[in-house]
C-alpha cells in the first residue's frame, strides 16, 4: 500500500503512523503484521534496512523475523544471530525498557565483538 502523506513534517508522520497502525490492525496474521511494519518504517526514516530481531529464549542468540532491506544491501531475514556481547553486557538494560542509540559505528566505540556483528549485519547505525 503507498501512501501520499507528506512524511517530512510532524503531521505527516503522525498520519502516516496512524494508517500504518490501521493496515496492521487489519492483517490477517503476525507475518504480515511484522512485514508491513518493517517496510513502512523504512519508508518513514527512508533508511537502508529495517528489520525485528527475536531473541530465543535462554539462549544468546536469535533469529531476524521480519525484515526490509534495499536491493543493495544483503538480506539477513530468518538468519540465526549469536550476539555474545549482548548477553554479557546489554540484555538487563533491554529488558528494564532501556534502548541505545548508535549514530555511526564506525566512529562510536564498541566492544570488538559488537562491532564485527554490525560490520557483518551492514549496520551503519543502529
């Protein structure tokens, strides 16, 4: 679905979130759910990839579920992901609702082993 809804100015976003939010409503499953969700929200930030990554239950890893991704750029949908710095440094703060923001990885400082997974994901900022 395409939308002409001036994405540029605060109500433009916010109109284009509501029928966002009212195409999801209507899907018929959560594949299409997560599917329309990526790739309007690529749209809106007009960035490279956009995906939803599910953590597997005890365990460091998980899986890309639902992806949007430029014809450039390698997909990574249904891939399995080992994070290990992850589990050792961030995965409390994620799950008392903390978040990060990285603007560029290749000028913030990470840990060597973040930093190999988003060089490997593409990721220029997360």
């Amino acid at each position: 679905m395409t939308f002409s809804t001036d994405v540029t100015s605060l109500g433009g976003i916010l109109d284009r979130i509501t029928a966002i939010s009212l195409q999801i409503h209507n899907s018929a499953n959560l594949t299409e759910m997560l599917n329309i969700t990526v790739q309007q929200t690529r749209e809106i930030l007009d960035c490279d990839r956009v995906m939803i990554y599910q953590f597997l239950p005890e365990r460091d890893d998980g899986v890309v579920t639902a992806e949007s991704v430029g014809a450039e750029w390698t997909a990574i949908l249904g891939e399995l992901i080992y994070d290990p710095c992850f589990a050792q440094n961030s995965a409390h703060l994620y799950q008392a609702g903390k978040f990060s923001v990285i603007e560029d990885t290749k000028i913030q400082p990470m840990q060597p082993c973040y930093a190999e997974l988003q060089a490997r994901m593409q990721v220029r900022a997360n």
